[in-house]
C-alpha cells in the first residue's frame, strides 16, 4: 500500500508544469517593510491556461519575477 501512495505522489509532481510553493515578498519602507506576497501557492498542469488577474500594484509581476 505504502509503494503505491509513493508512485502517486510521483506520477502527480511529474504532471505539473509549473509549482510556485509558499512564495512570500516583502520590499523595505520609510515605515518598515511591506509585505506584497504572503504563502502564495499555485500548481499549474501541463496545456493548463492560468490568469493572474489583480488591481494595479497588487503583486501579479512580483510573483512572476520571482
């Protein structure tokens, strides 16, 4: 049973694409630091069409330059 919950786990991490996992950014400030990005996670499948939508200034480029 053990040998097959490995082989799952194996087949799905083979089946993303892209993994970003508990991303967080934080930039400093005249009032200390900013937090932007806080445990951001996102798994996107192969042939999967993702948007990241958001207000400007949100942090949609800062998650992806990362």
């Amino acid at each position: 049973m053990a040998t097959a919950l490995i082989n799952a786990e194996h087949t799905t991490a083979l089946a993303r694409a892209v993994r970003i996992d508990h991303v967080s950014k934080s930039f400093p400030g005249p009032a200390g630091s900013q937090s932007v990005l806080d445990d951001i996670s996102l798994d996107v499948a192969p042939g999967e069409f993702v948007t990241i939508l958001g207000a400007s200034g949100c942090g949609k480029s800062t998650l992806l330059n990362l």
